[in-house]
C-alpha cells in the first residue's frame, strides 16, 4: 500500500474511531498530528518531526516573522527530506484557498530539491468539504472553458495547475502568495495526484480525508514573481 492511501484510510480511519470515543469536539488541525506521525513512523526507522523549517524557503525568507515550515517531515538521513506532509483541517476555522494553494508551492519546491515524496492532507466534514470544492476560488471561474481546479477531488487522475497567470481569476490570490518571495524562481505548474477519499462514501455531516501527492513537473521551469506585471507588489 503506498503511503497516499496509508495516510488517506489510516487517519480517516482514525477520526472514525475517535468520533464514536464521543472525541469530536477535539477533532483540529493539531488533532491531525496524532495520526500522521504514528503512519510516518510506521514505515521508517527515523523520527517524525513536526514544524520543521522549510529546506528551500527558510534559507531566503527576510524580514521579520517565522520562517516557513513544514507540517510533518522524515529525514534520512538527517537534515535530508524523505517524506513531507502539509495538513489542513475544515472545522471552525474555515481554509483559505491561498492557504492550501501556499501549502501545495511548498511542497512542490521540496519535491523538485529531492527524491522527496510530499503530501496534502485534507480533512472535515463531507459536507464542509463539498463546500469548499465548489467554490470559485477552489474550482476556477466557470466562464472560462479550460479552468484549473486547485486539486482534482473527483478522481484519481493527474492534475495540473498553473501558476504563471494564465488563470486570471487567480491571480490576486497569487500576488498574496508571492509578495514576499518576489525575487525567488517558482515552479511555473505543480501537478497532484488524489488517493481515494476515506470513507469513500458517507453522509454530510461525517468525517472524510482526502490526501493527494505533490508532483513537479518532469521538465521543470520556474519564474520570478516579481518580473511579472501581475503578481510584481
């Protein structure tokens, strides 16, 4: 079983168990962690560490505030990525799209650095989630004919999305994302690839996980947000 569909039934698994322990209330982004590490340390002998700082944009990021981080990674060896995951939890707190969409960039700078496998996990309600999925931020303006979903949820396929602004409806949100790394090369396209969502089918008010891995393009090419007049800040 590779580790997208690992993470994707293990933690939906998971949350199921812990919802009928009357456990609920608890359930976050944080909450998440329990379950990611122990199917991280399940398949390697190294420790999961969580927040690790970012391989590639740690190194560059000015200024004040945190540095990038990574939600859960696997060296081996150490500091070397084997393993990298971002998770996002829809819950009282609703889930931006720069948010994921900042978190898919990230993981796709790791994955062109290395042989690293890297993974999105998304988790909440069904019905929070088909919410999100329809949104125009999330699913691409429906008056374009060749729009981008950020992530393809209604099959396995290989998904592409565009990060140069050949999608103007995106491009706001993209300018938001780059403002601080004007200078920095970014991966013109990032692709994904979703393991089915655990429990596959349930009801609206159930607890569902999707989790996609986070390609890079076979021959990648970058650019540099700030020599674009759209995301220049």
């Amino acid at each position: 079983m590779n580790l997208k569909r690992k993470l994707t039934e293990g933690v939906g698994g998971w949350l199921q168990f812990e919802y009928h322990c009357n456990r609920s209330g608890l359930f976050s982004e944080k909450y998440l962690s329990v379950p990611i590490g122990h199917i991280l340390s399940s398949i390697t002998a190294e420790r999961v560490i969580a927040e690790f700082k970012h391989p590639v944009l740690a190194k560059v990021k000015d200024g004040p505030g945190r540095r990038p981080e990574v939600d859960f990674v696997v060296c081996a060896p150490y500091p070397e990525i084997k393993y990298a995951v971002e998770s996002k939890w829809i819950g009282r707190t609703k889930v931006t799209i720069d948010r994921i969409l900042w978190d898919l960039i990230r993981l796709e700078l790791i994955a062109s650095d290395s042989e690293t496998e890297c993974f999105f996990l998304l988790g909440g309600k069904k019905g929070d989630l088909d919410r999100l999925f329809k949104t125009k931020d999330f699913l691409g303006d429906k008056t374009y004919k060749h729009r981008q979903p950020v992530l393809k949820h209604e099959n396995n396929s290989r998904s592409r999305l565009d990060l140069v602004p050949t999608q103007p409806y995106r491009i706001s949100l993209f300018r938001k994302i780059f403002r601080d790394f004007q200078d920095f090369d970014m991966p013109q396209i990032l692709y994904s690839i979703r393991s089915n969502p655990f429990p596959f089918e349930c009801k609206s008010n159930n607890y569902q996980i999707y989790c996609w891995r986070i390609l890079s393009a076979l021959n990648r090419t970058t650019f540099k947000p700030g020599n674009s007049k759209h995301y220049k800040t």
